[in-house]
C-alpha cells in the first residue's frame, strides 16, 4: 500500500469529485472546507471564477462556543443560506470537499436546505426514535411424548 496521508487522499478524492461538479451562474457550487477547529463555506460560479457568497465560523458574528463542532455547521449552513438567497441565488451544487457526507458536512447541508436553498430539494427529517418493543413473554415448553411400538 502506498504511504499517503490522509490529506493526499482527501486532495485526490476533491479532484475526482470536481471533475463532475461544476458551478455556473445559474448553479453555483457551495464548496465547504473543514477543518479541525472551524468550517468554512463558500458559493463559486465556476464559470467566471468568483466568490459570490461565503460564510466561516470564523466570523465574529457567527462565532460560538466552538467553529468544530454541529452547532457551528448548522450556524454557517444557515448563514450560507441566508446570504445566498439574499443575492438571488436559490439552487447550489453541493460540493463536499472531499469529506464523507456524514456528520458536520451533513448539518451544514442540511441546515442550508432547511434555511431555503434547493427548495425542490429533500429535507431530512430528524429521525424520531421507534417505539421500544414489548418483551416477549416465555413460550409454555410443549413435551413431547415418545412413540411407544
């Protein structure tokens, strides 16, 4: 196996990813970075090369307790969202970065389509928990009686 880092390895993933996804001034991409201690996001058009919206949990007005954790991803996806529709943009690309869409990346798009954006788009509903099932009672042993010849 090859000595590569993880972040090679997430570099090259990004690669891959960014060659299918591309953003457009009708469609821009929403491009999120993630670090250890903060998250990022921004809105590209591709096509001329612009930053047209972006949010970081590095802004004092977005700042909380932590810039890594849920809260934090939630507070920029919803900012990211805001600031977008606020320009007229209603439809994003999501770009991952690379990363699983699992956890912090997941509460940013996730905040960002219930904020508004990619209203066609579903929503995901937190899971409710099911309801636990009743303990099954002990079956009665049924003896059985040997055939006698």
């Amino acid at each position: 196996m090859a000595n590569t880092s993880r972040a090679e390895v997430r570099t090259a993933i990004h690669a891959r990813i960014r060659r299918k996804v591309k953003g457009d001034p009708e469609k821009p991409r929403l491009a999120i970075y993630r670090s250890l201690n903060h998250i990022y996001a921004q809105v590209i058009d591709d096509r001329n090369g612009q930053t047209l919206v972006s949010a970081s949990s590095t802004e004092k007005d977005l700042r909380g307790g932590s810039g890594g954790n849920f809260d934090a991803a939630r507070r920029i996806g919803q900012a990211i969202a805001e600031r977008a529709l606020a320009k007229g943009i209603e439809q994003v690309v999501f770009d991952r970065g690379g990363y699983l869409y699992h956890g912090r990346i997941k509460a940013l798009t996730d905040a960002a389509r219930a904020a508004g954006l990619n209203k066609n788009e579903a929503v995901a509903e937190p899971e409710e928990p099911a309801p636990a099932p009743e303990p099954e009672q002990p079956k009665e042993k049924k003896s059985k009686k040997k055939k006698q010849e």
